[in-house]
C-alpha cells in the first residue's frame, strides 16, 4: 500500500511541474490523469494481493491489547482523583496510611476453580498492601556489596591438570565402561534417552577438571525485614481488570488509622455498650442494600466498618467461594455447593481475626551479581590431557519475599450470617456462593446476656404469678431480640 501512495505522490508531482508550461485547457486534461492512472493499481489487485492488503488495513487498524496490570493502576489512581480523593487527602497530610497491593488470578476462566483462584487474588493483593503498611510502620535492613578482581590467566601453574595415576586408572576405566556399553549398550542408550540424555553426547563427553583463571565481579546482598500489628487495617476498595483472552488482575487499597484502631479498641473493650449515631444511620437496610444486588456481591471482599438503619456501628464482612463443580448430578452439586459456603463462612469469620487483633510480617532478601570470569579447562582424551579457556559474562539475580500475616479473636459474641446468596460470574458464567456477616453492638449484648443467663426459683406463693406474667424467660426474649430486625 505505501507503494502505490509513493507512485501516485510522484505522479501528482511530475504533474504539477508540467503545467507551469501548459495551457489552462491542457493543465485540467494533466490534474486528471494522475486520478485515472490510479484506479487501475487498485482495480489490478487481486487474490493474495487483494487479501495481504486487507490484512495489513485490519491489523492497522485493531486496537492495541489491553494491559489489566496498567488499567488497575489507572483505576486506582482515578478513583485517588475521585470517590478516593478525601482518603487521599488525608494520606497527604499523614493523617491516614493508604496503601496498594497487586496480583493475578493464576488460572484462565475455563478452570473450574478458577472463582478460587480469583479469591485467592484478592488475599495475594491484600497481602501486598499489608506489606507496605508493615514496612511504613519500621524496617530492619541489612545490605552488603561484594566488588572483586582476580587475575591468574599468566600464572600457567594455575592451569588444571591430570596426575599420572589419573591418567591411567581413567584409560582402565574407559576400557572396563567399553566392554560394559558393548554387552548392554541398548538398553542404557534407552535409559539415556528416558532421562532426555542423547547417549552419543553421554559416550563422546570426556572427564575433564576446571579452575578459576579470572573474574572480574561484583555482588550485592539486602535483607529487609519488618514486623507490625495489623489492628485496625482495613481493605476499603477492590478493582479488577482483565482482557480479552481472560487474563485478570485485582487491585486491594488499604486504609489505617488512629481513630480505626481507637474504634476497634472502644468495640472489644465496650462489651456492646456503643451509642448510635443518628446522622450516620442507613436509609436503607443494610440486608436490603446487600440483597438488591447480588451481583455486586462478588466484587465485595473483606470486611467494613458501617452504619445501620439506627446509626449503630457494625462490622459487615465479606465471604466467597467457587462451586467448582460443573457436572449435572444434582447430589454433586448441592455437595460441592454447601462446601463453598463454609469456605465461604470461615473467610467472613477470618476478616474479623484480622481486623481485630492480628499481626504481620514482611521479609524482602534479593541478590544480584555482575560476573566477568574465565576458566581454565583441561579436558582428558585418549592422547593425554588438552588445555583450554572459558570465558563467561552473567548477570545471577534472586530474590525471595515472604509476607505473613495471623490473627486470631478468642471471644467475639454478637456475629451473625446476615445474608446468603449465589451469583453467575456476569463474565464467564463460573458459580460464586458468599455470605455476609455482621457484629451488631446490641447482638453482642443479646448474646452475652443468653450466654450468662441463669435461672431464678422463684417461691411458692409467687410460682402462679410468675407463670401469669410472663410468658417465657429472659433468655427467650433476649434470642427473639437478637434474630429481630428491629436491631439492625
């Protein structure tokens, strides 16, 4: 195509010369020869020619692939500018930590764990934002860098060699392997070839011994290591982006600060005694808000600090799980599913452990080494021992990074499952079973009152107006109290 553009520019070029010496009349007659002569190359297209130069206009003309790494970030960062922008705000000034964590959902979307493998994402990115919180909180790093030169290539002495006695008892070797490849040399050249090793190289490779000559190096060796307490650290924001070939990335935002601490403190401490707030209650339901969406459920990881209907504060958190099962036996499937709600269940039970009372550690260990080096080889052949040098150029890199976090709650009264559901994945149709629980200040002093609830006897003569005034225990009401949804 950029051809036929060249022949037509010059022919519209030689043209436009040509009329500073033609009549009017006959410039008209040459402008419109440049035109005519063009539609013939295109009409003379045909077949391969026809079909290259569709293909070279498709492929200038698709859109370039999409990065789901570099949208998350644009996300991240529009949201920052945007719903974000009071939280980022605050960072700015030091008033808050925000942090961000990365991954990649392992498996494609045609596996049938693949919901698992997105959730599974969702905690890798979590942990990574983790880290950077523990890290902010205090580091211990440990750096050490290694230069060295060393050069024996004059130095001949430094040459390797064989000892006489070597050279001998590697010819009585080399007879003995001899006789042995001539009686069962088949079947090890089919050992060989099993192990992916070709037996003609095994036989031809000669003993030989190595030494260091030259190396011109340079190491470097850092560790950094932090621990931290993760109270109070909570995921405010989930993003997700993928391709066209299913390739998906998820973005966690994390938010820490003294008055989330300070409330996780007065919640443990309080015993449920926490006041409402009125201008911070819900107008809608928090069951209802969850229940009207199922869909957006699936975006929902980790867990919350929100308002009821009444202004109470209530922890609202988050757990999913895949079916996993694809098959059409319904047994199966009901099996596979009430699985996925306990899995599901124990994540919704963990955002609580690590809200309220957990701790993390990150531990960062890279190396990196720039080697220059030459080697001295002698190389044992059936005439005696050949001398020779190696030179390599390498570039080692390895590092390891490991980030824990463990939490752990030994009395929390007050939870409960506020709402079960089970949605289609809206992009590939994988089965998502979650739940949503919920701490509830006047169910933990419901449940706490249950719990410590003791039976009074009440005497004779008053048995029959007990019995005429009541119509059942304090722990009976206490448990309708708890399961009304006049409390939420």
């Amino acid at each position: 195509m950029k051809m036929m553009f060249t022949k037509t520019a010059l022919t519209l070029a030689f043209a436009a010369i040509s009329t500073f010496s033609l009549p009017i009349a006959a410039q008209a007659t040459t402008e419109v020869q440049p035109q005519q002569a063009a539609t013939p190359q295109l009409d003379s297209l045909q077949g391969p020619e026809q079909d290259a130069l569709e293909a070279e206009i498709a492929a200038a003309s698709a859109p370039e692939p999409m990065d789901p790494g570099t949208e998350l970030m644009e996300q991240v960062d529009n949201w920052l500018s945007g719903g974000g922008a009071g939280l980022a705000a605050k960072a700015e000034r030091g008033d808050v930590f925000l942090g961000q964590g990365f991954a990649v959902v392992k498996a494609s979307p045609d596996s049938r764990d693949w919901a698992d493998h997105r959730i599974m994402a969702y905690k890798e990115a979590l942990m990574s934002a983790q880290s950077e919180f523990i890290q902010w909180e205090g580091i211990r790093a440990r750096a050490e860098t290694v230069s060295r030169f060393f050069d024996a290539r004059e130095d001949r002495s430094q040459m390797p060699t064989f000892e006489p006695e070597e050279l001998q008892n590697t010819s009585k070797l080399a007879e003995l392997l001899d006789k042995v490849l001539a009686v069962a040399g088949g079947k090890l050249d089919e050992q060989l070839r099993e192990l992916g090793i070709d037996p003609e190289e095994f036989q031809a490779a000669p003993a030989e011994k190595r030494a260091l000559l030259f190396e011109n190096s340079i190491n470097e060796k850092i560790a950094v290591s932090a621990r931290a307490s993760l109270t109070g650290l909570v995921p405010v924001k989930t993003f997700e982006a993928h391709d066209a070939d299913g390739n998906h990335a998820i973005a966690v935002v994390v938010v820490a600060s003294d008055k989330m601490r300070q409330f996780v403190h007065d919640m443990k401490s309080s015993r449920g005694d926490m006041a409402p707030d009125p201008k911070r209650a819900s107008p809608v339901p928090l069951r209802e808000q969850f229940a009207a969406d199922k869909q957006a459920l699936i975006k929902e990881f980790g867990i919350r600090k929100m308002f009821d209907e009444n202004g109470y504060p209530v922890l609202i958190s988050f757990g999913q799980s895949g079916t996993g099962y694809t098959g059409s036996d319904f047994s199966q499937k009901m099996d596979a599913r009430k699985g996925a709600f306990l899995y599901a269940q124990a994540d919704a039970y963990a955002n609580f452990a690590y809200l309220l009372n957990s701790t993390g550690t990150a531990e960062l260990e890279t190396t990196r080494a720039s080697r220059k080096t030459t080697e001295g080889i002698a190389t044992l052949e059936k005439g005696g021992a050949v001398q020779s040098e190696e030179s390599r150029m390498e570039l080692v890199k390895r590092i390891n990074n490991e980030i824990a976090a463990r939490g752990s709650i030994s009395d929390l009264p007050g939870t409960r499952q506020l709402l079960r559901w089970t949605a289609k994945h809206p992009q590939y149709g994988n089965e998502i079973n979650g739940v949503v629980y919920i701490w509830h200040p006047v169910a933990e002093q419901s449940a706490r009152d249950m719990r410590n609830f003791t039976p009074q006897r009440a005497s004779q003569d008053r048995a029959e107006q007990v019995r005429e005034s009541s119509s059942g225990s304090a722990g009976t009401s206490q448990s309708r109290d708890l399961m009304s949804a006049d409390d939420f």
